[in-house]
C-alpha cells in the first residue's frame, strides 16, 4: 500500500481526537472521508502530515515508515498537503505565491506548466493572492501544492467556502489530477455530493475512528444519511 496506517492514535493535550485509526490507499487512488464536523477528519490529515504528533501508532508512506518525521520531510518523500483555509500567502502576488513551491532554475517555465491545469489563475498572476475571492484562492492553494511535485495530496474540505461555479471546476481540476497525472488522493469533505462525484471508495469516521467504507453510490442510503451525515432523507 502507497500509505499504510495502522492503529493510529492522537491527541490534543489530554483530549484524544484519534482513536486507532486503520486506513490504506494503494497508489493512484482516490480516497475519501465524510463525517460530522469534530470527528476527527483535519486531525487525521494533519497527524499523516506531521503536525500533530501520533501518540501511538504507525504511518507508512511509500514504503517508508514516517511516523516520527517532521512535515518538511514528508513533503521531500512527496506526500503533499492542501489545507482547510487554504493558507496562501495575502500580502503576495499570485505568481509569487507559486514560485514559493518550486526551487531551482526554471520557475517560469514550471509555472507555466502548472498553469494548463489551472487557466483561471492565468490573468491574475499579478494579483495579490489576498484580492482573490475563496475559490480562486483555492485553486492557488492546490496550484502551490503541484508546484512541489507531490505524489500523494491530502485535501481538506476544498470545497468550503467555496461558491458553486468554483466547486464544479474543482471535480473538473482533482479528476484531471488523479485521472491524468496518476496523483493519490485522500479527500476530507462534508459536502456528499462533492465526495461521492470523486471518490472511489469512502471512509465514514466518527469520534475519531473509521466505521465503515462505502462506494460512492451507497452514500445516498437513507441510514448512512442519517446516521453518519446528518442529513434528513427529504433533504434538497
């Protein structure tokens, strides 16, 4: 398995967030996660990440055991993160937002490459990335993360915040990623539709421990509606 994880627990402070956590995605899948809000779907991306500690437990990323290894050192191995929030950089442009993922000579050129992916962010080079609206801010945010050249992106919750046009373009911009350029995805989202348009297979976690896995298809199950989602069958 591409990432291997096997009774992954943690904490914060004396909160335990994580609860045993067993989870696998071969390589060139995509992967989602769907639940309540406080179920532990950021801690678990950010625990694979490296910043927040396990407290107990094993991460294997390419056949490498990275348990105990910084963020930077992940990002190396080529596990790429975009996180909720985005976290691009405000104050710069957006081309120097993308020249902040990428070292060596040729940065142009490489952007230029990025930018086939995303045509949308080719007028606003010159922008500030804090003059974006959210959507577009995502799509930097996503932009930033290729630059690195990852072979695996965690998503989390992409689609927040985010008006509707900018969602559509999003399925649009992570199956071209998985589809195309062969990139490992696991997605943390609450929004179904987005989830189940995407995924191959997906995860339902609560407090902090997976229950169950479902094909994209069973996620309009009335029970798993109600009892995982929380959202009522009559529901538009």
């Amino acid at each position: 398995m591409f990432l291997h994880v096997t009774e992954l627990s943690a904490r914060y402070g004396r909160i335990p967030v994580l609860n045993g956590i067993e989870l696998q995605v071969a390589a060139g899948e995509f992967v989602g996660v769907l639940g309540h809000n406080g179920m532990g779907k950021t801690t678990l991306l950010r625990t694979l990440m490296g910043f927040v500690p396990a407290q107990r437990g094993r991460i294997a990323f390419d056949d490498v055991d990275v348990t105990r290894e910084p963020p930077y050192a992940r990002a190396r191995r080529g596990l790429g993160y975009v996180p909720q929030g985005r976290e691009i950089f405000p104050g710069l442009s957006v081309r120097d937002n993308l020249r902040m993922g990428f070292a060596g000579r040729g940065v142009d050129e490489r952007i230029d490459a990025i930018l086939e992916t995303f045509p949308r962010l080719t007028p606003l080079l010159n922008r500030r990335g804090g003059a974006l609206s959210g959507g577009e801010q995502q799509l930097l945010a996503i932009a930033r993360c290729l630059a690195g050249q990852p072979k695996m992106i965690l998503f989390d919750e992409p689609t927040e915040g985010i008006q509707p046009s900018i969602i559509e373009e999003l399925v649009v911009v992570l199956r071209q990623l998985h589809q195309r350029q062969g990139l490992t995805i696991l997605l943390v989202e609450q929004n179904l539709e987005f989830i189940a348009e995407l995924a191959q297979r997906v995860l339902l976690i609560q407090k902090g421990t997976i229950l169950r896995e479902l094909r994209p298809k069973e996620l309009r199950q009335a029970d798993v509606l109600n009892e995982f989602v929380g959202v009522g069958t009559d529901a538009g």
